[in-house]
C-alpha cells in the first residue's frame, strides 16, 4: 500500500508542480531570446506553480479535484507554449494554439486518469483505512460522481453542486443493501436527484439502497465501488 501511495502522490505532484515547472523552464528559454520584458512571461508559470503548491497541500488526498486541475493546467500550458513565442517576435506558433490547447488538456487528463487508476487498480482492501476518498465517476452521466468518504458516500450530478438537489449523502450506517447489476442498455434511469443527460449504456452498475432510496448507478467499476462500500462499512 505504501508503494501505491508514492506512486499516486508522485503523479498528483506531476499534476500540480511538474506541469508549471515545465512550463517555467520553457518560458525562461524563449524569453532569454528576447528583450528583457518578455521576461514577465515568467510570472504566469510561477503563479501556477505557487497555486499549485497551496492546491496539492488540500486536494492529495481528493481525486475528484485532480481532473479538473489537470485539464486546467494542461490546457494552459498547451496555449502559452504557442502564444508566448509572440513575446519574442515569433508567430508562427501561434496557428499551433487550439491544437496546442487540446494536446495540454488530454495530456493533463490522461495523467489525472493514470492517478486515479493507479491508486483504485487493482482494489485492495487496504484503501479503505487511507485517508483517500475514493471517486467512482458514472458512465453515461457527464460529470456525475460517486464519492465515497470515511463514514460517508456522496452521489453527485456536478463536480461542485450548487443546491441540494444535486447530490445526496449519506452516512455509510444508512446503508441497506448493494448489489452488482448489469444494464441491457434500453433502461431509463431515473435518480432521486436532478440529472441532466443520463443515458442508460450497456454495461456494469451497483444497485444501492440507503435511506429508503434506491439508486442506479452506472460504473465500469461496478466491483471495486461494492467492495470499497463493504470495507468501509465494516471498519
């Protein structure tokens, strides 16, 4: 587990250090081509870096907010790569923005998504005493989330919720009952909160009753969430 855990923490820190480091040290190479004011173009990766240092110290432990930064700050580095050569009289890089753009976001989801594998695959019951919450993200359901706490499990339709209808928690003892289910694919599913463009897809998902409510949840780790709920609720 302690492996697991360096090595999740040393993708997490590639996330919020690496990615602006990188971009410090590139943007220090095309400013030493220029006049000394193209040197201000430093300021914008080291405030990344600072932020990122502050963000890391609080989200290490919360993979539901690696995604976000990851595309966040990959995107960013994908655009000032391609803008920045401006500073200095070069413009051609600049045609290369948008894919510049979208190459920064995928490259900082893939590393997002490799954290996350890296610390749910394989599912060892060891997880359950680390201070890890634990994020099942929803097949179908865009930005849709399980979240599941140390005494806790939160279903949410947004990544931030910004009322009560869109999430539901509850303590882990209200649990009753969950089962692995498989869906055909031509089911409507309908959830106890407000979910936009939930579209039923042929595969796994865990049935979970808490509270007198049933759920529906569509995940491709349909196993691991059942198992994490089980450990969780027995420690």
């Amino acid at each position: 587990m302690e492996s697991r855990h360096r090595r999740v923490q040393r993708l997490v820190a590639v996330i919020y250090l690496g990615i602006p480091l990188l971009l410090l040290v590139v943007v220090a190479l095309i400013a030493s081509t220029g006049s000394a004011l193209a040197w201000i173009g430093c300021v914008v990766p080291l405030a990344m870096l600072v932020v990122g240092f502050v963000l890391r110290r609080r989200h290490r432990y919360q993979p539901r907010w690696w995604l976000g930064v990851a595309g966040l700050y990959g995107g960013l580095a994908g655009l000032m790569v391609t803008l920045f050569p401006l500073a200095v009289g070069v413009w051609w890089p600049a045609i290369l923005a948008l894919p510049g753009l979208i190459v920064g976001i995928v490259a900082g989801l893939v590393l997002a998504r490799a954290a996350d594998r890296a610390l749910l695959v394989p599912f060892v019951p060891e997880l359950a005493n680390t201070p890890y919450e634990l994020v099942f993200r929803l097949r179908g359901i865009p930005l849709a989330a399980v979240l599941v706490g140390a005494d806790s499990v939160t279903i949410q339709s947004h990544p931030i919720p910004r009322s009560e209808h869109q999430f539901r928690t509850y303590p882990l003892t209200g649990i009753t009952g969950t089962y692995e289910f498989s869906l055909s694919g031509a089911e409507r599913l309908k959830f106890p909160i407000a979910v936009t463009h939930a579209v039923a897809s042929e595969g796994p998902a865990v049935i979970l009753q808490a509270n007198g409510e049933d759920w529906v949840l569509p995940t491709n780790r349909a196993g691991t969430l059942i198992d994490v709920l089980t450990e969780r609720r027995e420690n």
